[in-house]
C-alpha cells in the first residue's frame, strides 16, 4: 500500500521568547513492513539541524531559534510503501538491548489490578500468550475519546477501565513485564480502511519474542499492525517516543493545534 503523509504541528505563544529547541522524532525508517520513498521536514532552523541516530534507532533532529516567533510550525510529510507482516518486525539493528525495555517508568508501572489480569494468562507459546494479553486489555479497558490525558498512567487507566490508544500500550507494556517479555512504546501513522483520506496519529506497543524479534500488538484496535501502519519512532512510554520535545524560554503559555493526513495513493 502507498500512502501518503502530512503532519503539521502548530504552536502559538504569548510572546516570542528568546530561545527554543525542539527536538524531533518525525522521520519513519525502513523496516520490513514498510519502505520509506521520500520524506521532508520543513521548520525553522531545520536548514542548521543537528541529526542522529538513537540508541533505539530512530531518527532524530535537533532544531534551535535564537531569536523565536510567536508561531512554530513544523510539517513532515512524504510518502511510505507499506506491506502487511502480521505485525513482526524482527531485529531492526538498534544499539540497545532488548532488555533494556524491561524497565519501567512512571507511565508504565504496573498495578495489583494489571498483574492479576497478567498473571491469569499463562500459555507455553509466548506469541499466543501476548495475543491474549492484548484481547484481554481491549476487553477491560474500553476505547473512549478524551476520557484520559498525557499524565494517565497504565495503572490509573485501568482502574478507570477507559482510554486512548496510548493508555491501552502503556497497559500492555506494564503486562508484559510481569511475564519477562520486553516491550516498548511505538508511534506512528494508521490509514482507516476503506477511507479516502483519514486523521490519524497512533500509538500502539511492542513486543520482543524469541525466534520473532519485534513484534507490534495494538490494544485499542485489537489487532497486530498491518500495512495501514506507518511507525515512526520508539521509547519506553509516550513521552520518550514522543514526535516533539522541547523547550521554550520566556514565551509565556502555549497553545497547540495538531493536523495530521494519510491518505492511500492509487
């Protein structure tokens, strides 16, 4: 599938500042479920952006304003080749170990209520035993919009028993920990099936398994991904995968408009 992308982030500010540093996580890689054919980020400073790889192999730019405006833009945008894997993306050659991804945050910790519901599945296949870890989250946390905020922990959303996409992955993440499995926070891009043109930014979790690599589980649409996903960026919760990070001196509140297309191309 070709699909196509456009993510425009729009800040606007009390006063214009006197410093900003933004650092960015806007630029999908190859894997073997997609195939990057182009990609560009326009925004101020990108021209002198510092930019390298991470230890969990994303992609990342470091963009500054000495003199700031009251308004930042920042649109990626391109085009994917997608192709369905059944959600397994195997070794992707990052630095870090696996392993690392056994560490919980304060996001991802896990509860009384999120290790009973863990521990109850107990299969000797770790593949179907994650699938089942993912239909039983689906189950008890219900997707509702708005129904959680940046600060919900995995803890405090299934106790609630409703979510978003990224409560049902920090749910999953703090599951999988209880059986020994690494998995890590994921962002991206979903086409809607059947839609000419959608709104999307995802999140959805990850999983490492023996004799599999990484492999993508998406709680909050109970399913692997498949070739309407485009991944962007990874992290151990939502803020360390986060697209944009950063930092902003004397500009006073900010406000935040988000505007995101994928489109499937012919």
């Amino acid at each position: 599938m070709n699909l196509t992308i456009r993510h425009r982030t729009k800040y606007r500010y009390e006063g214009a500042g006197s410093l900003a540093v933004q650092r960015l996580r806007l630029t999908p890689t190859d894997n073997p479920a997609q195939t990057v054919q182009s990609w560009a980020i326009d925004a101020p400073g990108m021209e002198s952006a510092a930019s390298y790889t991470d230890g969990l192999g994303n992609v990342v730019h470091l963009i500054s304003q000495a003199e700031p405006d009251e308004e930042l833009v920042i649109t990626a945008s391109g085009q994917v080749t997608t192709t369905d894997t059944g959600g397994v993306l195997g070794s992707l050659g990052e630095i870090a170990n696996p392993a690392i991804f056994l560490r919980e945050t304060a996001l991802t910790r896990s509860s009384a209520e999120i290790d009973a519901m863990a521990g109850a599945v107990r299969l000797d296949d770790p593949l179907e035993m994650v699938h089942t870890l993912m239909a039983a989250i689906a189950e008890q946390v219900a997707y509702v919009t708005d129904s959680s905020h940046a600060g919900t922990s995995a803890a405090e959303a299934f106790a609630a028993g409703t979510g978003v996409c990224q409560d049902h992955a920090h749910i999953f993440i703090a599951a999988c920990r209880q059986h020994g499995i690494p998995a890590r926070y994921a962002t991206g891009y979903m086409h809607v099936a059947g839609a000419d043109q959608t709104v999307a930014h995802h999140a959805w979790a990850e999983a490492n398994l023996a004799n599999l690599g990484w492999v993508g589980f998406d709680p909050a649409n109970r399913r692997c991904p498949t070739e309407h996903y485009v991944r962007l960026a990874c992290g151990f919760d939502a803020p360390s995968a986060a697209p944009i990070i950063g930092t902003r001196r004397d500009s006073g509140r900010e406000r935040l408009d988000v505007d995101v297309v994928v489109q499937q191309q012919q």
